[in-house]
C-alpha cells in the first residue's frame, strides 16, 4: 500500500530561530526540512505549501512543471 493510502492525523510545527525543544522532535513521527535557512513564519508557511501542493500534484501525475 502506497505512503498516501495510508491516512493519520498529520500537524506541521514550524519553529522559531532556535528551532524546536528537543522532547518535542523525539516525539515526531517524520521530520522535514525545508533547508538550512532560517525563514520568518509567514515565509516557511508558503513554502511549506508550496511544497506540499508540488509533491500531490506530481504524485497524481499532473504536469507541475508545465
């Protein structure tokens, strides 16, 4: 069964400049980054989308790139 067959509940945490509390990302079932900057929050949630929409739509084979 593929990855996105599977359903559970899903939360996306940004963190701060100092990132996360440590008992909190041993928590986290997956982590993700989306690189070594440091974005302000506004920023890292559209990219976050952005990402999120890019994966979906390639994955239902839609042409993103077109």
């Amino acid at each position: 069964m593929a990855r996105l067959e599977v359903s559970r509940p899903t939360a996306f945490l940004i963190g701060g400049a100092a990132g996360l509390p440590p008992d909190l990302m041993e928590s986290a079932h997956e982590r993700l980054s989306l690189g070594p900057l440091t974005l302000p929050h506004q920023l890292a949630r559209v990219v976050l989308a952005e990402q999120l929409y890019r994966g979906l739509a390639i994955a239902a084979g839609h042409p993103y790139h077109h």
